[in-house]
C-alpha cells in the first residue's frame, strides 16, 4: 500500500491476552498499520506475538523501559526512532508517555528545548489519561491539562493528545485552566472497551479518526455464525484459520457437532467472501431498479446527532456527470429551514426523475428528511414520496441478498474492503455533529466554526464509497446453488439456497 499523509496508528489493549496469534496476525493485516501502540497495561505474550508478526514498531509504554519515548513518522510512512529521520523528512512527531505522571517531566523537557518536533503535527500517547466526570458540579475535567497547554505552546505544529482511557469516538478540544491554548484530544479505545482494537488515523493538521472492530471479529471469529465454541469444534478439526475453512467442503464442516449444513454454507461461504476480497451475491434478487436507466443519485446527510435538530450538510453525488453538489448550512444554524429548502429545490429540479440511493438510508436518512420535510417544507411532502428510494445497506445485508468483505458492514469498512481509496480528513460521522454542535452553541465565534471544505469532504467521500459498492455488487458473482466439494478436501464452490 502506498504511504498516505496520515499516521496509522493501531491502539491494542495490552493486558488482552486472549488474542491468539492468529487474531493478532488478522488485525495487523487488516488495519496496516504504520505503528502499533499497546494500551493499559503490558503483556508479554501479547507484546512478543506482535513483535514476531510485524516489521512496524510496538510501542508499549506501560513496559517500564523509560518514561518518554520518541518517535517519527518519515514522508514514506516509515515510523523510526526520531534520531534516526531528519525534521526535514518528517510528517509525524510520535511521542509516548508512561502515564500521565510523565506530562509535567515532558513539558519541563519541551520548554528546556530537549525535544525537536516537525512543523506539522505531533501525536502525544497518554494511555492513562481520561476525562474525570464531577457529577455533583456536572463538570468535567481533563488530568494534566496545563502541562498538556505547555507543550502544545512548546512544539512546533499543532498537538494531538491520544488518551488511552476515553473511547475511539471522543474528540474534544480543551482548555487549560489559563485559557488558551486549545489542546485537542481524541481517544484510543483501550482501557475503555479493552475486546477492541483501533486504527487512529491521524492527519498531518492535527485531525483523527478511530475505526473500531472487536477482538471478536477477527480470525475466524470474523465469520458470520462463528462463535467461540463453533470456533473450539474448527480448531478440534484442524480448521484454525479463514483458508483452511475454504479448503474444508460443506458437507465436512456440516458433520461437526453444533454446526449444520445451512450454517456450514453460511461461514464457507463468508470466508470466501473475506479472503478473497469480492462481495457474494448470495440470492437471484436483482438490485434494486433504476428509473429511467439512468444511475442513482448517491444521497447522505449529516446532521446535529441521532435525534437531530438540523440537517446541516446534504450531500448528492451524481455518478453519471461524475458531480458531488451540497447543501451547506454555515451560516444560521438555529435555522434548519433554508437549507432543506435549498436542497428540495435543486433535488426536484434537477433529478426528480432519478433514484436516490444511501447506505442505512432506511434507518437514518430517508425518516429523517420526510420529518424535516413535513415540519419545513411541506409543498415537498408529495413529490418525496413519488421519488424512487433505495438503500443499499438495507437490501445486501437486512434482506440478505449479499456478503460483504468487511469486518462490518459499516459503509467506510465495506467500500474500503473492497478497495476504495477514499480521502483522509480525520472526521466520523461523531465528530461532525460534534464539530456542528459547538458552532450553533456558538455561531459569531471564529474558533467554533468548523473547517467547512473538510466536513463536505467527509460527506462527499460516503457518497463516493456508496456508488463504489454498487459497483462492486453490480459485477459481483453468484453461487452456483450446488455442493460440489466431497470430505477429502478442495475448494468449496457450491451454495444452497438460504
């Protein structure tokens, strides 16, 4: 894989011993890390297996040996000890504490100039550090936050603080008791949910996004129906990785006690799925029609949270004239109004005679917009629902028409499985409401106004990565619904009807 401008980042709980090598070797295959960092607590196993499965760094602060170590990400995605790579070949400054202890030692250090930092971004590692909740006083507080505004005046691009001990969606930018300046911190995931593992893709502005997945979902527990007894039977056979599953034929893995035929067609065929990279389509139900022929228009929104009172971003990608058009509400925010407006106008004026299509739309989208239709837009209602809505999520997954390569079936997961290159601005979808939430608390403040090319950015990148699983679905193959493979081995290539 070619170097990106972000440094990838994968955040493992370091007392989790219950990963097997064959789950260590799967997540470093699927994330790709550049670094590896073990959170809350060290050992020894674990560190040794990763070690001995990867040529990348694996920093475990909690082992002892030091209280700071440093390090830097080169512009090939190299991640080296910071002596060895000059400032001028520098994208990322990577620098890991012991414990939150250490901050004080680490700012005395910065403002002694015994650190030299790149002029980009410079990732710091916490992973004791979590946000101390008062719920007499309904405050928060961030442990260490002046020496954390000390060293951020100290280095010489902005500061990222990865605290170990706040979950994968958290980003917060904090003040110092003394004002200014503004430290941001996301989390890593580690102590707080210690059966997962986190890829913190952090941009060279200083931005990051955390892709979760669960220790659970890794090796063979990756497959659909897989469970960890399902898993002791597979290993009993000799069955210990998703390859052997694909060499073992049906009718063999349905004579296992506890596991079935249909089940049996199930996993091989998801393992297929995985290790191959290819969607499967597992029914003869076509997609869903297009009107007029023509492709669909790839729709998301981003709003102010789950239960939204704005939708503040509408995001089309028109994948014939190869054109992304939003709607963008930056201005009044306590006005959710305009902006659904705008965006009937253009959509009933442009492409009534098209499909929309989304991802979940079913879930989120498609009842969201009706209700903001209804409270805003009425004269819209009828023409909404003449309009031709698919979602895609809803008819690979829920109708269980289609597998998919991810480890989820989030959309970015699923697309990027199935080799999307999508752009890297450190946001999810958390973030940007988040990021939208601090601007309407706000709106006549120039530091809560979000960087607005970068949220249509994320936005427009969703939309993309829809029309590219379409795609992908679209040339996808069928199972012949046959059991061709006997019990002396060879690729399974049948499947029975589910």
């Amino acid at each position: 894989m070619a170097p990106g401008t972000s440094l990838d980042l994968l955040s493992i709980p370091g007392a989790n011993s219950k990963l097997s090598p064959r789950a260590i070797e799967d997540a470093l295959e699927y994330f790709d890390p550049e670094a590896v960092c073990l959170v809350d607590g060290f050992d020894p196993s674990l560190y040794g297996g990763i070690r001995t499965a990867t040529d990348v760094p694996v920093i475990a602060p909690s082992a002892g040996i030091g209280t700071i170590s440093h390090h830097r990400r080169r512009d090939d995605g190299a991640v080296l000890e910071a002596a060895t790579v000059d400032s001028s070949e520098t994208t990322h400054d990577l620098l890991t504490v012991r414990d939150r202890t250490a901050l004080d030692e680490l700012s005395v250090a910065f403002s002694d100039n015994q650190y030299s930092t790149c002029e980009t971004v410079t990732v710091l590692v916490v992973p004791d550090l979590g946000v101390e909740y008062d719920t007499t006083t309904l405050s928060a507080r961030l442990p260490g936050a002046d020496a954390l505004a000390t060293i951020q005046e100290s280095v010489a691009g902005p500061l990222l603080v990865l605290a170990g001990r706040q979950p994968a969606n958290y980003h917060h930018v904090w003040e110092s008791d003394h004002g200014v300046p503004e430290v941001t911190v996301h989390g890593m995931a580690a102590a707080e949910n210690p059966a997962e593992l986190t890829l913190i893709c952090c941009t060279e502005t200083g931005a990051a996004a955390g892709e979760s997945v669960g220790a659970d979902s890794l090796g063979l527990r990756s497959i659909q129906g897989i469970g960890s007894k399902t898993e002791e039977t597979l290993h009993r056979r000799g069955i210990a990785t998703r390859a052997d599953l694909v060499e073992t034929s049906i009718s063999t893995l349905a004579e296992l006690p506890g596991i079935g035929r249909e089940s049996a067609e199930t996993m091989h065929a998801h393992a297929d799925v995985i290790e191959t990279g290819d969607p499967l389509r597992l029914t003869n139900e076509s997609l869903p029609v297009l009107r007029n022929g023509r492709p669909p228009i790839c729709l998301d929104i981003e709003t102010d949270g789950l239960s939204p009172t704005v939708v503040w971003q509408f995001g089309l990608y028109d994948p014939e004239a190869d054109e992304y058009t939003a709607f963008i509400e930056d201005e009044t925010p306590t006005d959710p109004e305009a902006n659904v407006r705008r965006f009937c106008d253009y959509l009933f004026g442009t492409h009534a005679g098209r499909t929309l299509l989304t991802w979940n739309g079913d879930g989120f989208d498609y009842p969201v917009i009706e209700r903001f239709l209804r409270q805003h837009a009425p004269k819209y209602v009828d023409a909404w629902a003449d309009l031709w809505k698919h979602d895609l999520y809803s008819w690979g997954v829920r109708e269980s028409n289609a597998l998919f390569p991810g480890r989820t079936n989030r959309l970015d997961d699923v697309a990027r499985a199935l080799g999307y290159e999508g752009v890297e601005t450190g946001l999810t979808g958390a973030q940007t409401a988040a990021a939208y939430q601090r601007f309407m608390r706000a709106p006549d403040d120039p530091a809560a106004e979000p960087d607005w090319n970068r949220h249509r950015r994320y936005c427009e990148d969703d939309c993309r990565a829809l029309w590219h699983v379409w795609q992908a679905i679209e040339d996808a193959r069928r199972r012949d619904p046959t059991d061709s493979a006997t019990d002396t081995g060879g690729q399974q290539t049948g499947l029975t009807d589910f």
